[in-house]
C-alpha cells in the first residue's frame, strides 16, 4: 500500500508511455502487480491505464503481452474498468488471443475474459458476440 501510496502507479504509467522496448515489459510486470490492491486499481483506471493496455495487446512480444494481459486481469475486477473494457472493444482482441499458440497468452486471456463478463451482462453479451464460446472449447 505504501508503494500506492507514494506514486507508484502513476510513474509506473509514465514508464509505459515512454513506449520503449527495453522499458515496456518490466513496467507491465510492475502494473500487474501493483494491480492485485484495490486502490492502486482505481489509480491505474483514473489515470488512464486501460487506453495504454489496450495499444500493447498488438503486441508480438509474448512476454510483454503475458504481463499486459495479466494487468488487465487484475483490474477487471473493478466494475467501472469491466465496463470501460467491454465499451472499448476489448473483448473481440482478448477472443482472438484465445487463438495464441502459447499457453503464456491464452491462460490470461481467458482470465481477463472471465473478469470481465463476472457480473456484466453487456460484457456476457459482447464475449457471445465475438464467438468467445467456440474458441473456449476448441
């Protein structure tokens, strides 16, 4: 909590925004594990966090998109990220990661999804939409 306190979100989203390679993988370890406290959740979604997450998720790393999707995990427990998430289009990008060929990007993505339709209609609907099922049983 102390780290939350003293800015470690919000730098750690600094660090991010850099867009660096040699800098853009530990600040998503960072992020997803800062996001495991509930305050530092609401920091990271006040200051802009899922727009961040959302460009990595294009990501051809599979270490940098492993943490991202873990962060984004951890996040979408909170109600107002599920439903920026659902709005932004997130939920079609997190079924075609379903399609990965590493364990290291499907298990999280299949986190984040669950997360994300936990309690959320609109988000249920959206993962239907995107043909999440199928890909889940494939």
């Amino acid at each position: 909590v102390e780290a939350v306190e003293l800015g470690a979100v919000k730098n750690t989203l600094g660090m991010l925004r850099t867009w660096r390679e040699d800098v853009l993988l530990p600040a998503a370890v960072l992020l997803r594990n800062l996001a495991l406290n509930r305050s530092a959740k609401s920091i990271a979604y006040e200051e802009g966090a899922l727009p961040l997450l959302n460009d990595l998720l294009s990501s051809s790393s599979t270490p940098l998109l492993e943490a991202v999707l873990r962060a984004m995990r951890n996040l979408a427990t909170l109600p107002d990220v599920k439903a920026a998430l659902g709005r932004s289009g997130t939920i079609p990008v997190l079924v075609g990661h379903l399609r990965a060929e590493s364990a290291e990007v499907v298990e999280p993505a299949v986190g984040t999804l669950r997360n994300l339709v936990f309690g959320n209609g609109d988000n249920k609907q959206r993962a239907l939409s995107a043909k999440c099922l199928p890909e889940l049983i494939s």
